[in-house]
C-alpha cells in the first residue's frame, strides 16, 4: 500500500541530505550501515537527526496485525496515516503486547531500560522523506526517555513504497535484531512476500526458513483467516491477533490434519474442526493433543447441554425407493464446524467493547463456559483412553526397536569378519546376556499373554528347547 509522503517532506529530505553532506565532508572512517538493496548488498551512510523529525512507518511488518485493535484509529490511520491521531495509534502499538495491546509489552519496557543505560547500539534506517524504516520501537522508546536524536542510516532517493518493505523484512529477520515479529505478524509478513508474486523457494531463504515451514505458515494463516470470518456475529468479529498465543498449537494442527489428509478426508476435517474448538477455548497444547477425529462422536456430544448439540443441524439425503432420510456425506464435519462456529461467534461477542452488545456478552461468555467446561470434562476419559493405548503400544515398540538394533548387529559382524576386527570374547557375553534377556521376555509372556500367537509360542519354545 502506498501511503505517501508525510508532511513538511521536503523541508525533513533538505535536513537529512545537508547531514550527508556534512558527514562525507568530514573524510575518514564514518560509520555506515549495510543493507541488502534490490537483491544487492549496499552501504548507507548514518547521520544523526532529530526525533521530532520522523513519522512512525504505518506499513510495518511489525503491528499490521495489531492495527485492527481499534477499529476507529485504524480507519484514521489508513486515510491519514501522518496525522497525530494515527502516528500516537502506532506508537501505542508499538509499545504493546502483541497478545493484548491494551497492555504494555515487557520487552518494550527492557529496550527502554537497555537504551537508558547503554544508549543506541544499532543504528535505525529512514527514507529521506523521515519515514522509519528500521527502529520505530527504538524511536518510540527514546522518544519516552526525552532523548532528541536517534542515529538513522539513510536510504536512497529513489526508495519506493515497496523497498521500504523489502528493506525492512531483510533487516528484521536477521539474526541480531532486538526484538521478534510476533508471531500473526511473521506470518502476515510471508503472506505479503506471497501477495508479491515471489517464488516461495526465495521467500524460505529471505526468511531463513526451510520451504515446507514456509508452506505451513500459508496453510495455517488460511486457516485463520476462515475463522475470523467464521466469528462474525452481530457486529462483533475476532481479529488475527486473538491467536497470537496458539503458535505450537496451529503448528501441530498442521502436522496431524497433513498426516491425517493421507489416509481420509472426512477424519482429517473432523479432526481439525475438533483441535481448532479447543484453540478457540484456549486449552492447553497438551490436552489438545488428545483430541483425535471420533472425539466428539466418543466423549462429547454426550457431555454437552442441549443448546450446543449440533447434531441433526446438517443436511440430509433421501434413499429412492425406501422414503429414508440418512445424513449426508461429511454430515459429521459440517456439524463439527457448526459447534466451532457456534465458539468462534461467542468468543467474538464476549471479547466486543461495543456498548450495543453489552447485554449479549453475559450470554456468549455462558456459552464458552458451558462448552468448556464440557470439552474438559470430555477430555479426561480421551486422555486416559490415549495413555492405554499409548502403553499398549509401548512394548512391542520395544520389539521392533531391538530388532533393528539385532539388523544393524548382523550389518557389523559382516563388516568385522571382513576386516577381521571383532572382538570374539565381548561379541560372546552380549550374546549370554542376550540369552538371559530372552528368558525373561518368555516367562513374562507367558504370564500376560493368554492367547499366544504364532510368535508368542515361538518364543516360548526357543527359551524351552534351549533350557
């Protein structure tokens, strides 16, 4: 988006250019700064200029998502992004938690505390109209310190709208910057890389990431974007930044419902509709991981009250010939997403500061408490049901891994007897200690095993032949 020039412009690129001037004047060693300038790297000069004579970048990869905080100013913002309105918005967003912008962010208070006490290390980067490219936390930050200049390298002339966020996406993403993207506006970041038209093998480079992570921060920002359009409910509307804390867990998601894709369509959908109801009720990574494609069939739609039973919501198919009416194909999905729907809009009403629906937050933070406390109940019997079987899982596991082990050994002593290199004693004892291992794996057996199998009674005749 091109915002354009702020004002008094030209008056900010007279000032800025008479420092270059001064500072290549002086000769010697003067301090530059490096950046990577239309695929190339380039050297800028850095000059000092005073605080009061830049405006905060609207187009910063780092508060886009928490833009939408405030509905009003952000209006303000997009139609008059240098006005004092907007440029106190950004530099509240700047200052705030990504989570929750009402609230100051820690790290904030600690670059204040760091540029107290150590000055500016780094320096920031401007255009020469004054728009900061790199450092709009550190000139905020100083700014509240009462310090009057900030050291600034200076792009070219010719920068455009789309340098700008270029340039500042090449800074920020190296490893020493001081404070990270969060994590909605990382992934906002990659989609405007995406917008662009550049290859996602060029995007998993710049961002220094590997090109299937790249394809998963896609997916799951699709993904967000489906469920704040899904909340939308009588005004009120969930925005990207109440999922700033669900990083793991959408990454997760992603893994299982891939996994899942491979082998059904319909239980991959059900089991993302499941997990991302839980995402919305704010459980746990771990209490979400209990949760598979038959959670609700198996533990929660008995658990939950009338009003959020979903079930019958979705459509029906008659059988020609019989007159019967059976529910559909993906019948299950669509009212898994009916249940999610019905979250996402209470959580959209119960977290509106609109004074309109003031009388409707008592009843949507009813309905999240109903369901959750249903979800939580449901989720002790799907966890302990997930133990057992991960027990029962546990020892043939035990099996296999032995047996690769035993794979790897046959591998070794072919090498050795090749170049002569074994050790016969040593070789002998593991083979006496693998003995007494193998009785011992027999007698328990045939205690726990009533009905043996093929491998079972192999076992236990090998152990009783060689006894």
């Amino acid at each position: 988006m091109d915002f354009g020039s702020p004002p008094g412009a030209s008056e900010t690129r007279s000032l800025i250019e008479q420092r270059i001037r001064e500072v290549l004047n002086l000769g010697g060693l003067q301090e530059s700064l490096t950046i990577e300038w239309r695929g190339q790297p380039r050297h800028v000069e850095v000059i000092d200029i005073p605080v009061e004579s830049l405006y905060y970048n609207p187009a910063t990869h780092r508060i886009r998502a928490q833009r939408s905080f405030d509905s009003e100013r952000e209006a303000e913002l997009l139609s008059d992004p240098w006005s004092d309105v907007s440029q106190d918005y950004l530099a509240h967003l700047l200052k705030s938690l990504p989570a929750d912008p009402a609230k100051e962010d820690p790290t904030f208070i600690e670059l204040k505390e760091s540029l107290k006490e150590f000055r500016q290390n780094e320096p920031g980067l401007v255009t020469r109209d004054g728009i900061l490219v790199n450092g709009n936390t550190r000139c905020a930050a100083l700014r509240e310190l009462g310090v009057r200049s900030i050291r600034v390298g200076v792009l070219p002339e010719s920068c455009t709208w789309a340098d700008i966020s270029t340039v500042e996406l090449s800074l920020q993403l190296r490893k020493e910057h001081k404070r990270d993207y969060s994590y909605i506006n990382h992934l906002l970041a990659i989609d405007g890389q995406v917008a662009s038209g550049r290859p996602i093998e060029d995007i998993a480079r710049e961002f220094r990431m590997q090109k299937r992570t790249v394809e998963r921060d896609m997916w799951v920002l699709a993904t967000l974007r489906d469920l704040v359009v899904r909340s939308k409910a009588d005004g009120a509307q969930l925005r990207f930044m109440d999922f700033e804390d669900s990083k793991e867990k959408l990454a997760e998601l992603h893994r299982h419902y891939m996994i899942e894709l491979e082998k059904n369509r319909d239980k991959a959908d059900l089991l993302k509709e499941n997990r991302l109801a839980a995402i919305v009720m704010e459980f746990s990574k771990t209490d979400i991981r209990y949760i598979e494609a038959d959670f609700r069939i198996r533990y929660l739609d008995k658990l939950l009250p009338e009003s959020l039973k979903t079930s019958g919501a979705a459509t029906t198919t008659v059988i020609p010939g019989l007159n019967r009416t059976v529910r559909s194909s993906g019948a299950v999905v669509t009212e898994a997403k009916l249940f999610t729907d019905t979250l996402l809009k209470a959580k959209a009403v119960a977290k509106s500061s609109s004074q309109e629906l003031a009388g409707k937050g008592d009843e949507a933070k009813r309905v999240l408490a109903d369901a959750k406390s249903a979800m939580d109940e449901a989720l002790t019997p799907a966890g302990r049901d997930a133990r057992i079987q991960k027990k029962r899982q546990a020892a043939p596991d035990r099996i296999n891994d032995a047996c690769a082990d035993l794979e790897q050994c046959i591998t070794d002593l072919s090498l050795a007897r090749a170049s002569r290199s074994l050790d016969e004693d040593a070789f002998d004892e593991a083979v006496m200690k693998l003995r007494a291992v193998m009785s011992k794996l027999a007698t328990e057996s045939a205690r726990s095993i009533k009905v043996r199998g093929e491998g079972v009674t192999w076992l236990l005749d090998a152990v009783g032949k060689e006894s």
